[in-house]
C-alpha cells in the first residue's frame, strides 16, 4: 500500500525514501527525526564514508533542541549530548564483533533513558532492538543523498509525513 506522500506501508514496516541536495537539507530531515524520537528510540545509520551519517546527526541533535555540534565519534566511539533527552552517538565503524560491543556496554545505552544514534550499525548486525529506526544513506551524486527510511514502529509515520512536507519546502 502507498500513500499519497510516496511513504509505502509493509506490515510490519514503514519505509520511504529521500533524496537530499544539500547538508542543510541533510540536517533538516535529521531535525525532524529529533523532534519525533521520544525516549529510548534507536536510530540505526548506514552507508559509505562521507555520505553524511555525521551530518544527519547533527540535525537530529539540534532536534532535540541541542546547540551542540555533533562531531563522528570514531576514535571515542561514544559520545553523549543533552537536548530535552541525552544522545548516545555511537559510532561503530571500528567495531567488528558482538564481543566488543559486550565490552563497551553499548546494550545498556540501548535499553537507556535517551535518544541512541550508530553509526556504521551494520558492523554488528543483530544486536539492535527491531524496532530501531534504520536509515541507509547513498551517495547519488556529488551534492545528492539518497536516504531510505525502514521501520517497524506506526507511531513513526508522522515523521516520514513531516520530511515529506520540509522536503517540499527546501
């Protein structure tokens, strides 16, 4: 079934998919996510270097109402923010085993009181709740992303509907 915005609904899923033309916009739809994630969402990021998973991140940050900047956690592999609720940004780019993840404690930032962002999730595929939010970015073209959103979550249906609607405006 497809709705009038593009969004189609496979039961159990919601997916759509957008095509971004600038970081702004980048950060824009990741301000949506922000503003809709409640606690204790997980939101699952996906794609090559510099396809703009960092810059996705940092909307949703200041969704949260957050000035922060966010910034790829490689080295660290976790860093938090304060907005209205924490973010866990998580960047699991050198991650290669559920062990590690064992030894960094990344299952009780999962089942936290925040917002848990990862980058390079599917590194340790398995690990996360399912209904974690998964956003897959792919380069396009120089300037274009391509962001495909899945969900198994309804309550998120609004948000693909609101990018939909800033889409139209950027």
């Amino acid at each position: 079934m497809e709705s009038r915005t593009g969004i189609r609904l496979y039961p159990p899923l919601l997916e759509a998919t957008f095509i971004s033309i600038s970081p702004e916009e980048t950060r824009a739809i990741g301000r949506i996510v922000g503003e809709y994630a409640v606690a204790g969402d997980v939101v699952l990021l996906t794609g090559e270097l510099g396809t703009g998973k960092t810059c996705l991140t940092q909307g949703i940050l200041h969704g949260l109402g957050s000035d922060d900047l966010a910034r790829s956690p490689t080295f660290v592999l976790i860093s938090e923010h304060h907005g209205r609720m924490l973010l866990y940004h998580m960047d699991l780019y050198r991650v290669g085993s559920v062990e590690q993840t064992e030894e960094l404690g990344i299952e009780e930032y999962l089942e936290g009181d925040g917002l848990t962002v990862v980058e390079w999730a599917d590194n340790v595929p398995g690990i996360f709740p399912d209904d974690s939010l998964r956003i897959h970015i792919e380069l396009v073209s120089e300037c274009e992303r391509r962001l495909s959103f899945t969900t198994a979550t309804d309550r998120l249906a609004g948000m693909l509907e609101a990018i939909t609607q800033v889409k139209g405006r950027c």
